[in-house]
C-alpha cells in the first residue's frame, strides 16, 4: 500500500497508516546513500559543458537525503485528504478542449485562508524544526541537505526567509532572530569572494569558505551564480523593508559585492572558471527563473530588462493551456519561480503575473480532467539521480522529469509539497482546497516531507529549500495574503490574523 493510493481514494484507517508507514520505514533502512553535491540552478544557462559539471564546488543543491478547507482546522498528523472531485461532465469538457483561453483564477494572490489559523502555525513549527537541526552557529548558515554542510547563495536566502518567518510567527524570541542574523550577515559581508568580485557558488555551512578545488583556491572558488545571488538579494531587500536596523549591514554587504557584473547587455551573467581554458562568463536563466531573478535585482537599481520582459520564443499546450516554453539549451520550466515571485515581490511580480496564472491553471486542468493532483517543482529526492527539475514541459514532453544536467529521468515526483502549500495558499477555488488537503498529509510532527513520488513513494529528503518555501508561503499568510516586501501588518491588523483561542 503506498500513499498516493490513500490520498486519492480519500480514506484512511489506522490499520492503513500502520502497513504504509512499515514499508516505509523498511524503505528507507535497506537505503545507503552516497554523499552527493548540492542542486545548481546556474546549469539553467547556454554557458555548461557536460565534462565540467563535475567539478568541485557545483552548486548542484539539494541532493543528499536524509510532510483544510479555509473555514476548517486540519490535524497535521496524516489524515485523509478529501479533494472535490472533479464530475464526469466537466472531465470530459476538459479532455475534449483544445486549447484553454488563459483567463485563470480572478483571485490568484488573494488566497483561500482570511485569517491565520493552528494549522499554520503547526506547519510552520515543524518546518522551522529543520533550520533548528541543521543551524551552524559559528556562520548563522544551514545545510542545504540534512547532514550536508555545504549551501549556495540560493541557500542562504532561504535562511533568511526561515528567520523571519521565525520571528514574525514567534518560534524564536527577537533576541534569537538578532543573534542568528547578525551572524549570517556578518558572514555575508566577510565572505571570501570569487575572484574578489562576487560570492563564490558554494560555501562551507560551518566555516563560511569557499568550496574550491585545488585549482580553484587562488580564485576562491570557480565562479558565481546570477540566479542564486539575485535571491539573496531580494531577502536583502526584503529583510531591511521588514527589519530596517539591518540597513546599514546590508549596505555593507552589497558595498563589496561587484553586483554591477551580474548583468550585461540587460541579461543575467554567470561566471565559470576552467583551470585549463580560463573563466568563462554567459547568459543564465531561462523563461521564470530569469524572471524571477531580475526582478529581484531591479530592486537594486540593476536593469536587466531584457532577462525580465522577455517574452516566450514559443508556446505549447499542457492540459489544454497555453504554456510559455524556452528554445535555448536545458528549457526547465517548473513552478517554483513563478510563486516565489508572487509570495515574496507581491503586485511587484506583475511581469510574471500571467504566467504563473497560466502554470497554476495548467495543473489545475490537469486534474479536473484526470482526478490527478499535480504541482511540479524542482527538489531534491531520496533515490538516484538525488535531485530532479519537474517539469510542466521538456522540449517536447509534458510532465516530464529531468535531472540538473537536463537527462531524462525514470524518477518523477508530481506533487512537490512546497509547491502545493505555495499554490494552496495563492489560490482561493477547489485546486487550491485540493492542494493544501494533499500537502497536509506531508509534515509530521519534527519535518516536511517533500513530496509525493508518481509510483507513490513518499519522497523523504529533508532539506532546506522544501522547509523554507514554506515557512515562506506560511509568512505570506501572516502579511495578511501580500507580498513580502510589504512590511508586516500593523498591531490592529495582525490581530485579526491570529487564531481565536478558547477558554
């Protein structure tokens, strides 16, 4: 019995849970895995080669192992999911559409949830307990990966977004969030830099150096990463609009980094360094995730307008929409920048808004006509090949795995729990309901897991990104259903977000 089949079916017995839960833990001891590398979104770009990409220090994050209605309060423990299921009739209007006209949800951004409630704040102590497991203290980073001491510049937003989500639901005292940020920027403003110019890809979670090769070490590194420094950025921004007294650290650290070299010609621009060729410096991103990085950089004064009004080259059908795709090398094209954008830059991300309307309601189609709930993300999995970029659409193929390289993978993971809680908590109609009863199955008291693999498999790496983007979407709850680079509510109006308590 594997779970998938008691989340679709809708019910659930104590007896079920049992048998699930046994193979699942037998699962997992007959499972050794290797020591793997972190996932690299830079390989997002026409600028790899294959024989390189191995090379120490590439960032490819994520890959060592190791979980209501809006009226309704949900227990986090695995209860049955009941998702509206979709009719014959609408099923097979769907099927029988060729195309869908992309006018998606009206209220996309506004979310189901009008008040916070005990259900997010559970799922959001157990998300925060990863960041209390893995926390280095001498650098105030996290692993990327459970046990895995290595993080990107990706990574190190993903913290900062955890201690302010941390701080804003009050899992930690203000005296805690000061200690832990005070120390993560400290690290930022003294990190060794590529070359002097710009942070390295990967760094040391307990000792904040650079991961370097033996050829690398003069260069502090082999390059940088445009999309995982814009990231870190937008917290930046994000940190000083909701903690002004970090203003000035921030200014220190944007003082020493070269960010002026992240764009040229109005693109992103990634760096890598051969030991026998020389660096080599390339456009980087592709349709969302170029996007979502440039966005994050205009809030800086950095103008990479093409990266950020570009339109797509093509467009293909999945489910019966109309889906932007890329014609360059590795054309990725999964969830993950398109809700970020909305959740963290709010009525800022508007030259994503259409998109990511389009990317929710192409899973939405999905499911009305099949009954298959989909949210496709990039994550980092339990088995071989360790991470994997779902995709809504692969050159020619809809739905369809890949590893960081691009490769077709037998492994697929449709339903990202990240993704889920993103989108559960953006959309207010009966996907959104779906999505957040599926996603609620997957913590458990100490984690989340991440995901949902499509043979059933629940997908049991514990890492920072899954964590984080949903303390995020948790966060954007709290802000009251807007974006995060608004401050947070006033006194008055956070109190309407608070759960009624009971005498």
């Amino acid at each position: 019995m594997c779970l998938r089949s008691i989340l679709v079916a809708g019910t659930i017995t104590q007896a079920g849970i049992a048998i699930w839960w046994l193979a699942t833990v037998l699962a997992l001891s007959a499972t050794v895995e290797p020591e793997n590398k972190l996932g690299n979104r830079s390989q997002i770009s026409g600028g790899e080669v294959a024989e390189h990409l191995l090379d120490p220090g590439l960032n490819v994050r994520g890959i060592v192992p190791l979980t209501p209605a809006a009226s309704a309060e949900v227990s986090p423990t695995m209860e049955a999911a009941n998702p509206v299921s979709p009719t014959a009739d609408t099923a097979s209007a769907v099927a029988a559409t060729s195309v869908v006209s992309v006018a998606p949800p009206k209220r996309l951004g506004e979310g189901q949830f009008s008040q916070w409630l005990p259900q997010h704040l559970a799922m959001a102590k157990a998300a925060w307990r990863y960041f209390e497991k893995q926390y280095q203290p001498q650098t105030g980073l996290v692993n990327s990966v459970a046990g895995y001491r290595e993080a990107t510049l990706w990574d190190v937003a993903s913290v900062l977004a955890g201690n302010l989500a941390a701080l804003e639901f009050e899992l930690i005292t203000p005296a805690q969030f000061s200690r832990r940020t005070d120390t993560l920027l400290t690290t930022l403003i003294e990190l060794a830099l590529y070359d002097e110019r710009l942070p390295n890809r990967s760094y040391h979670t307990d000792s904040g150096k650079p991961v370097v090769s033996n050829l690398s070490k003069v260069r502090n590194g082999n390059g940088w990463s445009a999309l995982d420094i814009a990231r870190t950025l937008g917290w930046l921004h994000i940190l000083q609009q909701r903690q002004p007294q970090y203003a000035p650290q921030v200014a220190k650290i944007r003082a020493r980094w070269h960010t002026q070299e992240l764009v040229n010609g109005g693109e992103l621009q990634g760096a890598r360094y051969y030991s026998k060729s020389g660096e080599r410096r390339y456009q980087e991103g592709r349709i969302g995730y170029e996007q979502y990085a440039a966005l994050a950089l205009s809030l800086w004064g950095l103008t990479p307008n093409k990266a950020l009004h570009r339109q797509a080259s093509k467009r293909v059908s999945v489910a019966g929409v109309s889906l932007p795709v890329d014609i360059r090398p590795r054309p990725f094209l999964t969830s993950d920048p398109f809700y970020l954008a909305m959740l963290e830059f709010g009525q800022q991300a508007q030259p994503l808004r259409f998109e990511t309307e389009a990317i929710y309601l192409a899973q939405k189609q999905h499911y009305l006509a099949s009954g298959e709930i989909h949210c496709f993300g990039e994550d980092a999995i339990s088995w071989p090949p360790w991470f994997l970029y779902n995709n809504l659409h692969f050159f020619e193929h809809g739905w369809h795995s890949t590893d960081y390289r691009g490769s077709s993978s037998k492994q697929s993971q449709p339903l990202s729990a990240k993704c889920a809680v993103a989108f559960g908590v953006l959309g207010s109609d009966e996907f959104a309901t779906a999505l957040w009863q599926q996603a609620s199955q997957l913590y458990r008291d100490k984690g989340w897991y991440s995901g949902v693999m499509a043979d059933g498999r629940v997908n049991t790496s514990s890492n920072l990104n899954t964590n984080a983007v949903i303390l995020t979407a948790l966060l954007y709850v709290h802000n009251g259903n807007r974006g995060l680079l608004l401050p947070p509510l006033t006194a008055t109006a956070a109190l309407a977000q608070q759960p009624a308590t009971v005498d």
